[in-house]
C-alpha cells in the first residue's frame, strides 16, 4: 500500500472478534457494506477492538462505530450512491491538515442522525448539502468514522486522511486509552 501499511483484509461476517484477534491487527479499518450495520458483524469487531488498536471506520463502518456506542442509524431522505458532496470539518485526527472544505464520494443509504450521537463521541464532519454527519471520533479512544469513502478516486484527500489514520496507530499504545472498551460507552 503506498500509504504505508500492509492490509490484511477480512470479511466480518466470516470471522469472529476472537479469531481476528489472533492475527494480532496493529489497527483496524471498518470498510464499506453492503449491509446494515447490525447484521454486518461490525459492531461487535468496533466492541472487541475499541480501545486496543487504532479504528478507523468508513461507510458502514461509520455506522457500526455509531451503533456500537449507542447511536441510531435511519434511512435517509434520499439515496447518496456514486454522488459527492462538500464537506466540512473539525480539522482534527483524521482531517489534520485538510483543507476547511472538500468533495467527497458517498455511497449510501443509511444515516447516523445528529440528535442520537452519544456523549462519548463527537461529530466531526457535515456534508454541506444535507447537513449529514459525515465523521464521528470518540472522545478518549482512537476511534474514528466517516461516511464518505476516502478511498474513491472522487474523493479530494482521501490518501492524505488514510496517511493521518495510519500515523494515529503509529502513534497509539494501550495505555493512551483512557477507558477499557467496555467502559467506553
């Protein structure tokens, strides 16, 4: 990978928590569905790693991060596949040195509501058009999500917010989270 790490790719639904724990993951990126998040196996993979590695979810993986801490996910008004939108941001974790504004690609078709978002996380990105969360970062652990793909050729800065999330788990060690995952909701 030109950003530096070697993937490993799993598929959630094949693989349970304990068994990827064996491999030992230095991070983990919660990729895109198809799927809903409650059936995707995701939200039990944010709950056995929340806190021991570095996590960063994308799309689905968004959501899983939102529904594990206790977020609702709803349909949206309207269908966001293969579009973009402008996105706003905090300039934080994965967004450090970003410019205010971008253009994101979105493939979608659930949402995390703003007014569901628990205390332990913050919201750290809208899409302009909608005004959708579009980011999600906990407030003590190295969890991170965001519900554009950065991945797509569409999306502006999408290696330089992949580079961040990989410098982040460079950085991480157990005893910078301030919570036990369990304690983290």
């Amino acid at each position: 990978m030109s950003a530096g790490a070697e993937p490993v790719m799993v598929r959630s639904h094949r693989m349970t928590p304990d068994e990827m724990g064996l491999m030992r993951p230095d991070a983990v990126l919660l990729g895109p569905g198809p799927g809903h998040p409650d059936t995707s196996g995701h939200v039990e993979i944010v709950q056995a790693f929340a806190g021991r590695v570095p996590l960063l979810g994308v799309c689905l993986g968004h959501q899983a991060v939102a529904r594990a801490y206790g977020a609702a996910t709803v349909p949206a008004r309207h269908l966001m596949h293969g579009k973009t939108s402008r996105i706003t941001h905090d300039g934080r974790g994965v967004f450090t040195g970003l410019p205010a504004g971008f253009s994101a690609t979105r493939y979608h078709s659930l949402i995390v509501p703003e007014g569901t978002v628990p205390p332990s996380l913050e919201v750290t990105a809208h899409s302009t058009d909608d005004g959708y969360v579009m980011g999600l970062r906990h407030r003590s652990l190295p969890v991170e999500s965001v519900q554009f793909h950065p991945e797509s050729f569409r999306t502006e800065h999408g290696m330089p917010m992949i580079r961040n999330f990989l410098a982040s788990m460079r950085s991480f060690t157990a005893r910078d989270c301030a919570a036990a995952p369990a304690e983290a909701a």
